[in-house]
C-alpha cells in the first residue's frame, strides 16, 4: 500500500515539515526530526507498520512531554494522522495528560515516554540438542517458551516463570542469546524487543499451560513442525544453535 501521493501522506508531511520550521524547544524538533526522517525511510522502503509505529509513539510521546501549548496541538493532530491509517487500531494505549511544565522528575518523563514493548524467548535444551517447543493455544503454530516482560522481574527471571507456566520444566538460564525486533521479521509485526535466552532443563516433567498451549515437546532439528510462529525468524536457527552446543555471537538487528 503505497502513500507517497496519498492526501493522508502529503498532510503528515506538511505538518511535519512546518513544525520543523518554526523556533522549537530541542526535544520539540527531535520528535519532528524522528517522524521526518520515518516518512524519508518510508519513501525508500514503503514499510507502512513501521512507519505507522513511529509516528503514533512519536507524536504521543511530543504531545505529554511539550513545553509548548501549540505545538501540543500540532502533535494532537499529528496522533489523529496515526489513527487514521491505522483504522482506529492503535499500538499504544492514550497519550498519556500533558504535564503543565517541563522539570526533571525520571519517573515522571518515563510515565509519559512511549517505548517499544519488550517479550521474553527460552531456547530450553535438554542436554541431547533437543528444543523444547509449544504449541500456540490461539494459533496452534509451534514456537519456545516466552511472552511479555512483566515489571519487576529481570529477562532471565521472566525465562524461568515462562518455561515453568508454559511447559512445565524447571531451567536454568546460561546465556543471553539475542535481541531481535519484531518489526524487522514475519508475523508478529508490532513495535516490541524480544529478548532470547539460553537456557539448560534442571527438573520438572512437560506439562502444558491450560490456556496457553496445546501441547508441548522436545524436537531434534529434523524434527521440527513445519507451522512455526513468525515462521521461526530469526529464533529457531539461534535456539537450535545453542541447545546443539554450537552458539554464535549474540545476536542483534544490524542499523539500517
């Protein structure tokens, strides 16, 4: 779907382009300058949820964290831009109230600051360079152990409470795998990190979740189902790498 001579496009980019032409506080322009070069990216790419993920969380974050009442207009319209083409199907919840004035209370910015979510992988081996795998309840693909990041609990802890409620088995975590973005890969294509862990079975007996899974099993690499969740990009070469013996460097997603 391509917007470059859409009315929708073309007013997203004159907004854009007359905020960055007025005198704006730096954390103003630096949203602008986010969005603008989002629709520069988008010209080249033509990835439309990305595209669609920057300028709802940009112009969210502007709207609570402006200094000027103007421009919170500006990024008011510019969110409504969002909606829009998204069809009223946001990523993020409400900008959050905009505050009266700038100061420096941390908790304060972060309430307000819209950030990728963050989810949870276990590539779980069983010492015999078998994965553990579950089947999706919702979808029945197979995938590993993992789901949102809860508050509280660190990447490693949340591993651990993943693979217990999901599988049943209890684990150890050896090593940070990888992160990888969802909006780079098939599937689930939503702002979010995903952290994957390896991990190593200490105890416990393969029980699924109730309503989380279908079913749950160890597989070799020449075993594993063909109907994959994100069909297993990139997870399932790094799990099977590490569960084999034989990891790589930690992954990350290279710049564009």
């Amino acid at each position: 779907m391509a917007l470059h001579n859409s009315a929708w496009f073309d007013a997203l980019r004159t907004s854009v382009d007359h905020g960055l032409g007025e005198d704006l506080h730096a954390y103003d322009r630096e949203r602008y300058e986010t969005i603008s070069e989002a629709i520069r990216q988008y010209e080249a790419d033509e990835d439309l949820v990305r595209l669609r993920a920057i300028v709802e969380a940009t112009a969210k974050t502007g709207f609570a964290l402006t200094r000027s009442r103007d421009q919170r207009t500006r990024f008011a319209s510019i969110v409504e831009f969002g909606n829009a083409l998204s069809q009223d199907e946001p990523f993020f919840g409400p900008a959050a109230p905009p505050r009266p004035e700038i100061n420096d209370e941390l908790n304060t910015v972060a309430s307000r600051y819209v950030t990728p979510r963050i989810g949870v992988m276990a590539a779980v081996g069983d010492g015999k360079g078998r994965l553990l795998m579950v089947q999706r309840a919702d979808r029945g693909e197979w995938s590993i152990p993992g789901g949102y990041a809860d508050v509280g609990w660190s990447g490693a802890e949340i591993a651990l409470k993943e693979v217990k409620e999901e599988a049943g088995i209890e684990v150890r975590v050896d090593a940070l795998l990888g992160e990888f973005d969802a909006l780079r890969h098939a599937g689930q294509r939503i702002p979010m990190y995903t952290l994957l862990y390896s991990c190593v079975a200490t105890g416990g007996q393969l029980t699924r979740h109730p309503n989380e899974t279908q079913d749950v099993a160890w597989f070799s690499r020449s075993e594993t189902p063909t109907n994959l969740w994100q069909d297993g990009d990139p997870w399932l070469e790094l799990s099977f790498n590490a569960v084999e013996g034989k990891p790589g460097p930690v992954y990350f997603e290279q710049p564009r």
